[in-house]
C-alpha cells in the first residue's frame, strides 16, 4: 500500500483545513519544499499537492510551488485545485506534475474531461471522488448531488481511469479514522482499480486496516502534522511498499 502524503496550499504556505472550511486553517509550514524533502528523505515516493487557492479561485494559483517540488525532489506528485481549462492542465504538467488531480470537473463537465482523457491519456489523471453518505459532493463540498459514487466510479472506470480516491467528507481533517467500510465496498467492486482511501486516518492502525482491505494507497495529511503519525512509524510500510 503506498502512503501519499498530503500538502494542502494557501498563499505559498503548507496548511490544513478541517472539513474543507478556510475558515479552519491551520498553516504548519512557511516553504513546502522543505516539507516535500522531509517525505522524500523518509522513503515517500508520492505527493498530493493541493491548491486550495485555485480550488476557490477556478483556476491554478500555486504551480510555482508545484515546480519547485518538481525541481527539488524527486517525488511523484498528482497535482489538484483549479484546474478547470485546458490552460490549467497544461500548466500542471509543465511544471512537473506526473498526475492532474480532476474532482469536480469530473462531475459537471463529463465532455470536457473525457476529452482531456482521449487527449493526454487516462494514465495522466487521478480521479477524485468526495462523497457523503455515498453520494458525490462538488464545489470544495458545497454542493451535494443524487449521483451515487459507485455509478460515478464505474462511468470512469469504462474510459480507462485506473486511479481514483476518495473522501469521506464527514470525517476529513477531524482525526475520527477512516470510512473503512465505504472503502470495503468500492474494492470489493472495483477489484482492478489502484483506489486511494483518504479522509480521517489518525494513527498507524487505521493505515494497517486500510492495508487489510487491500487498498492500493492512502493519503494522508493532518495526522502527520500533528505528529500522531510519525515518518518513521511510516517506514515499515514505505519500505514494505517498496
């Protein structure tokens, strides 16, 4: 299972949000780029990398940070926040971005992403479902919709996106653990998927049951930064991973 740290971006500066609200914003590092290389110095060979400003905005704010990440790591990275124009993506993947991150856009423009799928390859994106009570959620949360998250995944699937993760917006940023069971049921039905759990984790058994229920990956943000997990509780599953 691949642990993908978590770095949420405002205003240049590494934070984290609880459920979604800017209003809640905790910043934990002035320069992401020494957060970057502390993962990269543990064994992490994964980021998401979030632009919370571009997420509110509409449209990509922080690929400076991105391209320093790039430049100064070797660090797979999925980039995401704001990416609604072909403009963005193409910025995205010329600053170094390996994966675009597409939630929203996935929802309420299904023309225009699978266009960008048929274009740049469905290897190229990393699909982003945020769900409540198994129902897909848009618009940084905002806006709920009757779309159930299986048929929302399996419409993606049919056009060859492989990687997909999701969030339970009930539990992220608030340390409670992780919607296991929702996670249960989508790789039971989409065995063939490389599916990242995300939202909740707050200790190393939390990232073990996710293990068990053969989850390919988990993101992981909050929990590190207020040091319940620790990069070298993560080592066991990093070099197990590897």
């Amino acid at each position: 299972m691949e642990i993908i740290p978590a770095i949420d971006i405002i205003d240049g500066k590494c934070v984290r949000l609880t459920q979604g609200d800017y209003a809640q914003k905790k910043v934990y590092n002035e320069n992401p780029l020494e957060v970057a290389k502390e993962f990269e110095a543990a064994g992490i060979k994964r980021l998401h990398l979030v632009d919370l400003d571009g997420a509110k905005a509409g449209k990509v704010q922080n690929w400076n940070v991105l391209e320093a990440i790039t430049s100064g790591t070797k660090l797979i990275i999925d980039f995401g926040g704001g990416i609604k124009q072909e403009t963005d993506l193409k910025i995205v993947f010329e600053s170094g971005a390996k994966l675009a991150t597409i939630g929203s856009l996935a929802v309420k423009d299904e023309t225009t992403f699978s266009s960008w799928i048929e274009q740049y390859g469905a290897d190229r994106f990393f699909l982003g479902a945020d769900v409540k009570e198994e129902k897909i959620a848009i618009g940084g949360w905002l806006e709920s919709t009757n779309i159930d998250v299986y048929d929302f995944i399996n419409s993606y699937v049919a056009k060859g996106i492989d990687q997909i993760f999701c969030t339970d917006i009930s539990k992220d940023g608030k340390l409670e653990g992780p919607s296991t069971e929702l996670y249960k049921k989508i790789v039971n039905q989409f065995p063939n998927i490389h599916f990242v759990a995300s939202g909740g984790v707050s200790n190393v058994d939390d990232l073990r049951i996710l293990k068990e229920i053969d989850c390919k990956g988990v993101i992981v943000g909050k929990a590190i930064y207020e040091g319940r997990i620790t990069l070298k509780k993560l080592i066991p599953f990093i070099t197990h991973n590897s």
